[in-house]
C-alpha cells in the first residue's frame, strides 16, 4: 500500500522487512504537511522492535486482507491491543486490502467495527490505486479515546 501510494504504481511482489520508511507531501488544510510513513513488520520475532517506532506517532493504519482469516483476526487479537497500549488516544485507520473473492463478509467486517470502536468502514486496492487517497490522507481527526476509523 505504501509503495503504491508514494510511487503511483503497484509494487507487485513485496518482500518485507522490519521497518520500511516512506515519505509523501500531502496538503492539510491549504498547508503543505510532509507524511513519514512506517510500514513494520507482522513477524513475531520481531514484536519488541515495532513499539519503539510508535512515539509521536500521529495516527496508526493497520491493514489486513480480506481474503486472510488470519490477517483479519490478528486486528483484534493483536495490533489493536497493542496500539492502545503504547499509543491509547492516537486514531487508528483500520485497511481492509481489497481483492475479488474474499471469505471475510462484510458482516464480520461490521463486527470488528464494532469491537474495535471504529466510525467507518471503506475498502481501497493498491493495485488499482482505488480509495488510496481516502485511507492515506482522510480529513482531519481529533484525538479519540478508544475510537478508529476504519477503511
């Protein structure tokens, strides 16, 4: 998603790495504002580096696939605990990565909402670049507590 976003063309095969660091300039209320963006690794080896990217952290997108059960429980069940651990009033953008057949329904997609605390639901696809902009550069978003908003 991040390669697609600041490079305008769909990476193709990707091979992760712990932390991969991107930057994009994006205008925020008529203001130039330049994006770090984090992408770290879901590798449980790697579970006690991921935190000491989250200070000043300004909102959290975590993705999943919706063709990935385990992706998808792993919102719930990991990612979401720990960024309300480290970071409890920074807003999460929860990413659903978009494909054609895809064995989570859009009722369990409502019920992570639900659990999680989300406020709404999109989907977008680095491949085709659909609803990009809309997860990258959403309107601004005030400090929640318990709260994400969830595309």
């Amino acid at each position: 998603l991040l390669i697609s976003y600041t490079t305008n063309a769909f990476a193709g095969e990707y091979i992760p790495t712990v932390f991969d660091n991107y930057s994009a300039n994006v205008m925020v209320d008529g203001k130039p504002v330049n994006l770090g963006l984090w992408d770290t690794v879901a590798q449980e080896d790697y579970d006690r580096l991921c935190p000491l990217s989250y200070p000043q952290t300004d909102v959290f997108l975590i993705c999943f696939s919706l063709v990935s059960p385990a992706s998808f429980e792993k919102v719930r069940a990991k990612w979401y605990p720990e960024v309300e651990h480290h970071c409890p009033n920074t807003p999460i953008i929860l990413k659903l990565k978009e494909k054609k057949l895809t064995p989570i329904t859009y009722l369990q997609g409502l019920a992570i909402v639900k659990d999680i605390g989300a406020v709404k639901y999109l989907k977008c696809s680095a491949l085709t670049q659909r609803e990009i902009q809309a997860v990258l550069c959403p309107p601004p978003m005030k400090k929640r507590k318990r709260k994400c908003l969830l595309l």
